[in-house]
C-alpha cells in the first residue's frame, strides 16, 4: 500500500451517475468546451482556453504527470450521456509526508447538483484506504463558495486564509485552507458503521 499504487493501478470509479477514469487526448473537445467557458473558469488559477490547441496541451501535460507520478487527474464522464463533463484528482502528490491536494472543475451546466462532491468523495476515501495517505488539503479563492463548500461536504476543515496567496487574473487574493486528516476520515466512517 502506498502512493506509488496509484500510477501502477490507474483506477476507475463508479457511481450513481458518473464514471471516473483517467484522461486522454480523445477528450480534448469536450474538455475545451468546459475550459473556454468564461464563467468556469473565473475562479480558476489557469487561463481560460480559447483554443482547442490549449486543451489538447493541458491534456498532453495530464499525461506527462502520470507517468512522472507528480499528480492524477480523473476525467468525470457523465454516464447517462457518455460526455466528459469535468475533472477531479490529486494535485502535488508528495510520497514523503504522505499528502496530496484536490483539483477540480465541472461544466457549468452540471453545478450545483452534487456532481464534484460525489466524484471527489471516491478520491478521498481512495486516498485514505488504499493510498495510506495522512493528509488530504485543498485551496480554494475566498470568494468562491461553490468550491468551500464542496471541501466542507466532503469532511475538510477550513485551517485559515492565506492572505494574497495567488495572483489570479492580475490579482492578488486571498485563499481559504482546507484538510483532513486520515484520522478525521476514520473516525468519521467508525461512525457512519456504528449508526448504521
Ligand atoms: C466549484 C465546483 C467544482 C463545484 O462543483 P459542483 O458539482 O457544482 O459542487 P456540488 O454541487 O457538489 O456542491 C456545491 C455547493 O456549493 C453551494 N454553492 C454554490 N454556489 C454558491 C454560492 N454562490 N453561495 C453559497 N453556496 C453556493 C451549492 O449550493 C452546493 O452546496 P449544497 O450542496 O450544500 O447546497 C464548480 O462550481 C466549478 O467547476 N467551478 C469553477 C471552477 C472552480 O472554481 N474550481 C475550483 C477551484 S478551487
């Protein structure tokens, strides 16, 4: 068990509506239909892509992390449909203290239904159970609750704002910090067992 496991299993997840698997150039289009929406992508430390090139070298450098084992990006297909509709996955992988960060982006059409927090919810009890990691952080803009809030419904707890930690768009802003801990996680699930 152990980070490492990860590149070597690539794995897939299932749920109620999406299926989670890892990207390749065949999603370019749909990515660039997410990626050049301007309202997606305000809040976004990257630019907006205006290009189908754009998308298909930020596939390109998705690929590349995988097989430098630097982070895993999850393409979210939307199963009734078959469309690729977002992303999710574990960004600076550090195998030395064990910790991980959360990414992710969806399709304006899809908020606000519950779609990032299920895909992600997959990660992290993946990243906890069978990756042995200790620490599972996220970043988000203090003025994008859209993403706090999924960090809360998935069990992080917010540490602090990092004052003008990024500079978006020609800005500098605040972020808010968000972990959990694999002991926060266990003793969640012991008890989720013991109510049921
Ligand atoms: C952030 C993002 C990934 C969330 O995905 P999502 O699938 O819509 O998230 P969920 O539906 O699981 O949860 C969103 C929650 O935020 C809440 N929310 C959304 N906008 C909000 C607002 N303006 N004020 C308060 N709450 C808001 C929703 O009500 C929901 O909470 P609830 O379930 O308690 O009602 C998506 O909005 C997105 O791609 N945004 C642009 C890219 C981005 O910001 N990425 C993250 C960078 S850190």
């Amino acid at each position: 068990m152990g980070i490492e496991q990860l590149f070597g299993e690539s794995p897939t997840f299932e749920t109620n509506r999406l299926l989670l698997r890892k990207f390749s150039m065949m999603d370019a289009e749909d990515y660039y239909q997410i990626a050049s929406d301007p309202i997606v992508t305000s809040q976004t430390t990257w630019e907006r892509h205006t290009s189908k090139e754009d998308s298909i070298k930020y596939i390109q450098k998705v690929l590349d992390k995988y097989k430098r084992h630097e982070g895993f990006h999850w393409g979210i297909v939307y199963k009734s449909s078959g469309q690729l509709i977002g992303r999710t996955g574990l960004i600076r992988i550090d195998p030395i203290h064990n910790k991980a960060e959360l990414g992710y982006v969806l399709s304006k059409d899809y908020w606000n239904q519950g779609i990032i927090t299920e895909a992600t919810s997959q990660i992290v009890k993946y990243g906890f159970s069978e990756l042995g990691l200790n620490r599972i952080e996220a970043q988000c803009n203090v003025n994008n609750p859209g993403s706090y809030r999924v960090m809360e419904k998935l069990g992080l707890v917010m540490e602090g704002v990092l004052r003008k930690q990024l500079k978006i768009k020609g800005e500098y802003l605040d972020q808010r910090m968000y972990s959990i801990l694999r002991s926060d996680f266990e003793s969640e699930f012991e008890e989720q067992e013991r109510l049921i």
